[in-house]
C-alpha cells in the first residue's frame, strides 16, 4: 500500500494517526505531494484523485481510495478488529455521525476561512476567493465562527462523554483533534470556557498513536514558503 | 424505531429508499417535521439534533442518529447483512468514498444553489443569502455549476462501472440517485451528453425498493407552499 500525502497537513495528519493506532506505518511506502506547490492539481496527481485533495491510499491492486472517512474504514477493517469505525450497528452510527459533524462543523470552516478570509496558501493556489474577501472577508469569517460554535457543541458533547462518540476513542475524535490543530494553525483559538474540550484534547495527545504526531501542523519548509 | 422527517425532501427521501430496500418500513413510525415551516430550528427538534437537519432516527433506547450515511449504517447493518455499505475492507472504502462525492459534488452544492441563488424555501427559513444574493448571485451560481461538473464526473464513473461504487448497487447509488432527483426539482438539468448517467438513473428507478421513491420530490402541499 501507498499513502500520497504532505506530512502536517490536517486530512493527511488524520489518516498518519489511524496508520499509527492500528500498527500499519511500516507496511506502507509514502509519496509526498507538493501541496503548496499545487502538485494535487496536475495531472499525474489527478488521475490517482480527480478532485485533487489529499490523503490517497492506492491499493497493491492499483485501486485508489481517498476521502478520509474511506481510507480509514479500509485501513480499519484490514485485521478485522474495527476498532476505530464500530462493531455494532450503533457503534458505527454513532460514530459516522460524529465523523461528519466533525468534518461539517470544524475542519471543514476551519479550511474555509483559512483558505478565503487569510492569505492560505497563496494566490496560486487557491485564487478563487469568497466574494468579500476584499473588504471585510465576509463569508470566509462567518466559517470562522462556524468552526468556532463547532468546538462549543463538542465541548457539550464531552462534558457527558469520555470520547466524541462514546465511551471509547473512535476515528471521530481523530477527525475533532485534526481539526484542533488546524485551527491552531489558522489562528483560531479553542474558548477558554470549553473546558470539556480542553481536557478531552490534553488527554487524546497523550494517547499511544497520536502522541507522534502531536504538534505538527506544517512541515517546518512548508512554513517559511507561507511566510511564517 | 422512529423516524422524523419531510416526505418528498432529499435527504429524507435517501432514507426512505434505504427502509424499502432493507425492508424496514413497516417496522419504522414516522413523524412529519414541517421542513418549510422551520419545526426543525424549533427547541423540540433541535433536542433531537442540534443541527436542525431532518432526517433524524430516534432508537427505541432514546439514541439520536442524525446524518444520512450514519442512519444508513444503522438500519444496514441490523441484520448483518450490509447489502448497502460492504462487506470487504476494499467494499467499505469505494463505498464510503463515492458516498462522501455524491455528497460533496452534487447533493450538497445543489442545496446551496437552491438556496442561495433561487427563491428557495423562502426567507423565513434563510434569511441568509450568500453575498452577491441582491445582484449576480455568483457563490450559489457557481454551485450550480459544480453541481453539473459533478454529474459529468458521475457520468464518467458509470462508463465504466454498473454503479457508482462497483459492480452492486450501495449507498452511493441512492445519494446521486436523490441528487439528481434535487437537481430536477431545483431547475437544474442532467446534461444530454451524460448518457451513462442518464441509463443508470432509468436503471436504478426500477429497482424496488428505488421504484416507490421515484419522482416524489416534494410532497404536493409543500410544493403549493413553495409557490409552484
């Protein structure tokens, strides 16, 4: 199996974690992708994604799998022991809800705003800005606070839970932690008040797993090309 | 079991085609929100999902499942047979990975066009249009267009596959299957040239369990309420 990704990156950041909780790393061959060079969006990238984003796993048959919710169901179910996507029918809703209440409600707004109401990555990359950019970046903040209502409601979530979906830590906690650190990232700050929140981020850091991959948001070069 | 939906609305209609397929309906109570009214950004339905998205399914422990791949990995997997959402690791991942396109290139950005650039569901229920509303209406014209891009990609898919995720018919099917059937309703129109999209679609139509569902866009009173 092969992983094209970018190291720091949020998605690839994601599926580094499930390679590291299910003991996969070294069964698999990474394939770097210039991300901030919009190597995703030539052809030679397209024809393994069409929609040029990263993660891409490709199977030893030649069959790519993108979109992280896939890759982890796939790298998940490989030994049969589906520890981060769920045994039972109400394991695996509540989970795929979480999921996409994660995705929907925080690393999606976050990458919006980071991507039309700050400078991104650069004009090359993403010159379609959203229509205020100019003046008062109207919409690209409006996901701002969307992401940030997002972490308020995972913060109720986990005032009575142990983990985003349940009693036990499930691929959705590592999709709310990406989405933690690339707020960070993009200059948004978890509320102070979101206490729940917090505490749940300071313990999922020290999981075995997740613990590698704490803090690296960005390789360090890809840093100074966006100017940092 | 119990659902809360709206007859004839998009995401509500995925489910009901998941419930005739998996036979389930008879096993289900339904309770009607009344979607153009807003009962769902009512304190009542946002006690079942916060998010104020219909469909809900409530389990018979009190459990609130919102989110249409979700529900869906609930109600396939009770009797163990998962015809819907696989069986082999590879099975999950294309599923959930042209589950999460079908999504994200046609039924999601049909919605926003439908509501930022047409009359929509009325101003009560979006009071807020994306910025340029007033005068081109650009953002919601621009997911239109995504939306018929990603019909071509679609197409492409089914030139080479029976379905959308492989040789079986998934849940995949049922997310384009219901965007397209959004789409129509919305004004948008499935190219001409897109033949194996148009094939697939009469194709899938006729399945049972498909076949109930087909061409119930919006129930008759909603419809008036809407002005048509």
């Amino acid at each position: 199996m092969k992983i094209y990704d970018r190291a720091g990156f949020p998605n690839p950041a994601r599926i580094r974690i499930v390679l590291n909780i299910k003991n996969l790393e070294e069964q698999i061959e990474f394939g770097s992708v210039d991300r901030i060079g919009a190597e995703h969006k030539q052809p030679a990238f397209l024809a393994k994604n069409p929609f040029g984003v990263i993660p891409v796993l490709e199977l030893d048959d030649g069959t790519f799998i993108s979109e992280c919710t896939a890759i982890t169901e796939y790298l998940d179910n490989l030994d049969g022991k589906p520890v981060l996507t769920g045994i039972t029918p109400r394991e695996k809703a509540l989970i795929h809800m979480m999921q996409k209440r994660a995705e929907a409600e925080l690393i999606d707004p976050v990458g919006l705003y980071f991507h039309h109401a700050t400078p991104g990555l650069g004009t090359t990359l993403q010159a379609y800005k959203s229509p205020d950019w100019s003046g008062r970046g109207d919409w690209g903040n409006q996901q701002r606070d969307r992401a940030v209502k997002g972490m308020a409601y995972f913060d109720t979530v986990l005032q009575e839970r142990s983990f985003v979906a349940g009693s036990t830590f499930s691929m959705s906690d590592i999709t709310v932690f990406a989405g933690l650190m690339f707020a960070e990232a993009a200059g948004i700050t978890v509320p102070e008040d979101a206490r729940s929140l917090r505490a749940w981020r300071a313990r999922v850091a020290e999981l075995p797993g997740v613990k590698q991959r704490s803090g690296q948001t960005f390789l360090p070069e890809d840093l100074k090309r966006l100017g940092f």
